[in-house]
C-alpha cells in the first residue's frame, strides 16, 4: 500500500492514511488508486415489540383520534433507562409526503417505552422507524431502533 505525499508514492499502512488522503493498492499486477475513508460501521439494531396503543381506536391498521386526544403508548426494547425524543410526521398524499411534525418524550426505564401525547392537528400522523433513526444518527447515538410503522388519522 502506498500513499501520495507531495506528489510522490511513498509506502504506508492502512493505520497511518487520514480521510480524504489518496493512496493506492497492488492489484493484478497494477494499481488501484482510491481516496481513504473510515469503514463503515453498521449500528446495532434494536426491535421494538408489543406497541400498545390507547386513546386511539384502531382500524384496519390506522389509529383513530381526536384532534387533541389523549394517546398513551408503551412497548418493549432493550434500551437503556432514559428518554428518547419521538418525531411524529403529519404526511399527505398516502404518506409521501411531509408537510408537519411534532415531537414527544418517551421515558424508557426496565426495557419498557412509554409516553402519553396528543396530536395537534387533524390529518395523517406517522411514526416511522426511518425518521427515528435519522434523528438517532443526527445526535450521535449508535444504535437503530426497528418497528413496524404506526399510523395515526386524526379527526374533529
């Protein structure tokens, strides 16, 4: 393994190059030039079970509530004891598009989630574990949580 210094290929390992540096790998009798970067690390992933969902009426698989109602949640994870902050997206067009959100505390203690909310406007409400993750891996917290989506349509 070589890397490029001032425009000259000089002999390294994989432990002295820094991200972004050009270095070069014998292959077939030739080079294979690339620019270093970290190996990427997969987060552990934690399933989220037993969702429980009250305030809400459910059906087919859409939670039904009032504008303002009381919702509780609770389910189980391997987590530790804590909180976590849930977004909540208001979506239009079957879901594919946000256009709101809102977010509340989960108090997560004993591998159990719980958290009680209300949503504030009527529509289609989603909890999806895509934008928990993304908001997980925006703070910097190595794991990824993994639920079925939770949908809630909420009326007058």
């Amino acid at each position: 393994m070589q890397k490029l210094v001032n425009g000259q290929w000089v002999d390294t390992t994989e432990a002295e190059l820094t991200v972004g540096e050009q270095y070069r790998i014998s292959v077939g009798g030739g080079w294979e030039q690339k620019a270093y970067s970290l190996p990427v690390v997969e987060n552990p992933v934690v399933d989220i079970t037993g969702v429980t969902i009250t305030g809400a009426t459910l059906n087919g698989n859409i939670y039904w509530a009032p504008k303002g109602g009381n919702i509780s949640l609770q389910a189980s994870g391997a987590l530790p004891d804590g909180q976590l902050m849930l977004v909540i997206e208001k979506s239009v067009s079957a879901g594919s598009r946000v256009v709101d959100d809102t977010r509340i505390i989960v108090d997560i203690a004993n591998g159990v989630l719980t958290a009680s909310f209300s949503l504030p406007a009527t529509g289609n409400w989603f909890v999806t574990a895509a934008r928990v993750n993304q908001g997980l891996d925006y703070i910097g917290v190595p794991l990824s949580l993994s639920f079925d989506t939770i949908e809630f349509d909420i009326h007058e």
